[in-house]
C-alpha cells in the first residue's frame, strides 16, 4: 500500500510543477518593460604557442551592473 501513496504523491508534485509553468509563458508575452539590450563582450587571448582564442559572449545591462 505504501507504493501506491508515493505514485500518488508524485502525480500531485507533477500537476503542481505543470501550474506554475504556464502563468510564467503568459508573463513573458506581456511586455512590462522594454528587455535590455545586449551587450557583446569580446575576448581575445594569445597564448605563447601563438594560438588565438576569440571568445564572444552577449550581456544584459543588468547583468553588468550587477
């Protein structure tokens, strides 16, 4: 009998992760502010065998002033 609790209690835990993804989507299509705009960041190093390693990544102004 106590399997069959656990399969109950776990079907409740799924039902419940399922609510309260979707109030998150309907979050996102509604715009409150504009979203910041990215930064590109750009690395460039040179190791002592002349190999070169670019490396480019996008950061939100919030990200930054954090």
């Amino acid at each position: 009998m106590p399997l069959s609790s656990d399969q109950q209690e776990i079907s409740v835990k799924d039902e419940k992760e399922e609510t309260t993804k979707k109030p998150l989507i309907r979050l996102d299509n509604i715009k409150l502010k504009p979203k910041p705009k990215p930064v590109p960041v750009i690395g460039l190093s040179i190791s002592r065998q002349n190999e070169i390693s670019i490396e480019c990544s996008f950061f939100t102004e919030e990200a930054q002033k954090i």
